[in-house]
C-alpha cells in the first residue's frame, strides 16, 4: 500500500485552520518542513545510523537525508475534496559523495517514490516559494518550533526567501500535526502491524532459546568458544546483554532498521526499574538481594557455571522492545521465568496472575469513548483486590485504599499511551494541557493519574498499548512502609523479585479492539515455552 503523504498534508492542513483564529483562516496557509539531516559522531566524520525526523515522515513519506518540504493549502472554500499542493525538494546527486555512500534517487526516481505534487532539487525553492508568495502575499507561512534541539532546523538558504512581514509563525503546526497522527490511516495501521508481528516473533524467539537450555538442546562441539567462535545456534541466554543481541538480531533478519526504543532487558530485582537499558549484568546465580540492582559487577560465581554445575538462581527476565518498520513502532513487554527450570516460583507466579488478570480487566473495556482514565483506575482496582487478598494490602475498604493512593507506589506508571512513528507517539496530544475531558467522579487519588501519558476518551483509528505492571521497587516503596495499609512483614516475601510487565499493541475499531501483538502472555504457555515444553 502506497504511503498517503498528500492524504497527511491535508489532514495536518485541516487541524492547523481548526487551531488558528477565526479571522485568520480564510488566509491561504503554507507549511515549511525540514526533515532531519545525517548525523555524525561527535567531532568525526563517521555517521550515525539516520532516521527521518517523524513529522517530515508523516508529511512526505521520504526517508532521504536533507530534504525539505514546501506546501500550500486555500481554506476559503475547504471541502472534502479541498487539496494541498506539495513540493518536495530532495539533495541532488554529488560525485564527490558518490563513491562514499549510496547517492540519492534523481527527480525521474524520486517522482515514482514519493507522494507529492512535485519533486524538485534545493535550487528551484527560491522561484517556487517566490511563486505561492506572488499569488497569495496575505498567506499565513508555518514551521515547526524555531530554534529548537527537538527538530531539524530550517537552512538559512530557506529562511532568508521571507520578507520580514511574511516571517513564519510556529505556534500551530506542531500541535496541529500531533492531532492529525493521533487516528491512524489503513497504510500506518499495516506498518505498525507488520512491526508488532516482527517484534512478536523475536519475543519469542528468546524465550524458545532460554526453553532449549532448559532442556539441554543446545549443544557445542569440543573448544567451541576456545578455537572458534561460538555460532548462534550455539549461544546460551545467562546475560541480559545476550538476551538483547537474540532479540535485535531476531528483529534485523526481518528487515527491521532500527528499534523504536533502546530495549529493556532487565533480571531479577533490575526488573523494577522501568526504563532499565544498561542491560549489562549476568543473571543471578544464588540468592537475589533487594539492592542487587546496584551491584556493578557480574552475578556469576564462575566463567563457566554450568561446567562448575551450577544453578541460575529462580528470577524474572522482563523485556521491554520492539521494532520499527519504515519509521513506524511497535512496543511490547514480556516477564519471563528464568531458572528454576522455566516455571515462575510460587511468589513470581502470584504477580505475573496478577499483571495478567489486570490487562484482561483493561480490554474487557476497551472501545470508542471510553475514558482512557478509566482503563487504568479499573487496573488499579484490580491490584488493589489482589493485595487485599495475598496479604499485602491491610485495615482498609477497597475504596479507602484506593482513595489513599498507595497502588500507585506498586503500579507507578500509566496502562499505556499512543503509538505510530514514536513509540510515545504525539504526546502533547494525547495529554492536553487543557484537557476538559478528565472525569471528576469516583477516580481515586490523584497520584494515580501522575505519569499517566494519555488522558482522552479511546477513538476509532488510535493505536495506543495496554501494558499494566507491579514492581517492587525499593525507593518507590520505601514510604509505604509506614503506610498502615501495608503490611510490612509479608511484602518482604515479595520485595526481592522487581517486578512484571506484559504490554500489547492495540487498535481502537468501531466496536472494541485489535490486537498486533501476537507473542502469547497467558501463563502456561510462557512457562512451556520457557521450560522447554512447548
């Protein structure tokens, strides 16, 4: 499916005279938009990877470094078949950097590449901006925030085309182009897809890996690792920096470039810090203390523990990653059981029932005009419920331990937020600072609400993810331990674990949801997969 890019203008277009004063929208608009250049290593001349600035993206559809997008649009008579036109303007082709790197595509390429009105080099901006000026002086000119380390910066050679009474504003695009990427198309809903599904598999992939070993399915010939390198059909998952690599290696045999965020794999108590990325320790080979997260240095009591005989102490792996495919994310998180021969203890076992009973109550309710807020204070009630039953929660209604805000001290973070291009995907958009649609009634402490990332009512067409998860984190819980809703003695029976998370990818339809994620959380196969069962 061909990428709707003149489809997107428009929508952007829509929501920017939607935004701008009344007296101001009968104006003919005009859009100017850098997309992102290619970077380089600090004082080098080595690049980094590139990726497209994700607004310029959802504008033109192009992934070429250094390009630039001019576009126009008359409001005076707007209707459904009102039309923007667009000039994207690519780098020509230099020699010298051609035996370097892979030269763009010429004007002839590029016009059968990309979804715009007309495709030109940088040198023809002048005449065609002079153009839309002389035809329409009174028109209102848009760029993204000025000045800004959050966004490609217009070259001066662009700049310098304005007359100091056509200077352009940036107040409404950025928000206008947040609101546009909040409903997803068909063609972004088959990218976001298509990530989730590869993402999905690599999910899977390590823990089949981690079942293998379970079973001792992965065998090596002698002075493997010694005269010659170990061959992935070889590797053993005891590191959290090997889970990664499988993972991402899983995801670049698919054809993804890059991963929509640094992934988070992280064992044992590490499992309670949310954005976790270090991903450099061993897993845990004996007792797992509260405070192991701070150790620096290896778990592992030898270089080789399983020729010493050894056993990985029983702990959760949660991974948090997932993919991009062309610039579009996916998001998902899967706790796992390590050691005790691929099956959660009695103590991880109880969370990760939890964690999954608290998703289920979250798409039981998921359809248009739901509030978002809602969702997630319905997750809340869940743990709540849980705690009260296991022990950990005490001397107190349901309502009176919810209205103290103590879960959220156990449940820190939001049930989920937007998804498209960002893996946190227009964000000013789906937390309003103006936001009258927050419900007043029956919401239980504010502090519930503190990190949630979207606060509306669930529409057709958004893509956002459901990811509940209980920690035990020692400075988040360190206050509660006063708490008398909390009883101290059987949260130490607890508290060594950190934490489990399982987040899925879903589309708001007309009538509920659709989930992209198709890794399987349900209990009894992750333990077979992971023992090596299944």
């Amino acid at each position: 499916m061909a990428y709707q890019a003149q489809e997107h203008v428009r929508r952007t277009f829509e929501q920017l005279v939607a935004l701008l004063p009344e007296q101001e929208r009968i104006r003919p608009q005009i859009l100017l938009v850098a997309g992102e250049v290619t970077p380089y290593r600090n004082d080098t001349d080595r690049e980094i990877l590139f990726r497209q600035e994700s607004n310029f993206f959802y504008l033109t559809g192009c992934n070429l470094p250094s390009s630039v997008l001019l576009a126009s649009y008359q409001a005076t008579l707007a209707s459904s078949s009102t039309k923007p036109i667009t000039t994207l303007f690519i780098p020509a082709i230099e020699e010298a950097d051609i035996m370097w790197s892979i030269p763009p595509p010429d004007l002839v390429q590029a016009r059968g590449l990309f979804d715009a009105t007309n495709i030109e080099h940088p040198t023809s901006f002048p005449q065609a901006i002079n153009a839309l000026l002389k035809d329409a002086p009174n028109a209102l000119v848009h760029t993204l925030p000025k000045n800004s380390p959050l966004f490609p910066q217009l070259p001066s050679q662009y700049l310098n085309q304005f007359s100091p009474n056509a200077s352009p504003i940036d107040k409404y695009l950025l928000p206008a182009l947040q609101r546009a990427r909040l409903i997803k198309d068909a063609g972004e809903l088959a990218l976001i897809k298509k990530a989730n599904e590869i993402s999905s598999r690599a999910h899977e992939t390590v823990m089949r890996v981690l079942g293998l070993a379970v079973k001792n399915k992965i065998s090596r010939e002698k002075d493997a690792g010694v005269t010659r390198p170990l061959l992935p059909g070889e590797w053993l998952i005891e590191k959290e920096a090997e889970a990664e690599a499988i993972f991402v290696a899983s995801c670049r045999r698919e054809g993804s470039i890059h991963q929509a965020y640094l992934p988070i794999v992280a064992s044992a108590a590490r499992a309670a810090t949310l954005h976790y990325t270090c991903n450099d320790k061993d897993f845990a080979w004996g007792p797992v203390q509260p405070t192991d997260h701070l150790n620096n240095n290896s778990f592992t009591q030898t270089s080789h523990p399983h020729a010493a005989g050894q056993e990985i102490d029983p702990q959760v792996l949660l991974i948090d990653a997932g993919c991009e495919v062309n610039n579009y994310a996916s998001d998902i998180t899967r706790t796992m059981p390590v050691g005790n021969n691929g099956r959660f203890t009695p103590i991880s076992g109880q969370i990760y029932d939890l964690v999954l009973e608290m998703q289920k109550a979250a798409f039981n309710m998921i359809k248009p005009d739901v509030h978002w807020d809602r969702v997630h204070l319905e997750c809340h009630k869940v743990l709540v419920n849980k705690f009260l039953e296991l022990g950990l929660f005490k001397n107190g209604t349901k309502e009176e331990i919810l209205n103290s805000g103590v879960s959220a001290a156990f449940f820190p973070h939001g049930l989920g937020h937007s998804l498209g291009m960002d893996v946190h995907d227009a964000a000013e958009a789906s937390r309003p600072a103006k936001n009258e649609t927050i419900p007043k009634e029956n919401i239980g402490h504010e502090k519930l609400y503190t990190a949630l990332r979207l606060r509306l009512p669930l529409e057709a067409g958004m893509v956002v993810t459901v990811e509940p998860g209980v920690y035990f984190h020692q400075h988040l819980i360190a206050p509660t331990r006063n708490s008398k809703y909390v009883d101290v003695e059987v949260l130490k029976k607890y508290e060594h674990m950190g934490g489990v998370r399982l987040e899925d990818v879903i589309v708001i339809t007309q009538d509920g949801y659709e989930n992209f994620t198709t890794v399987k959380s349900e209990r009894n196969w992750v333990e077979g997969v992971c023992s090596g069962e299944l």
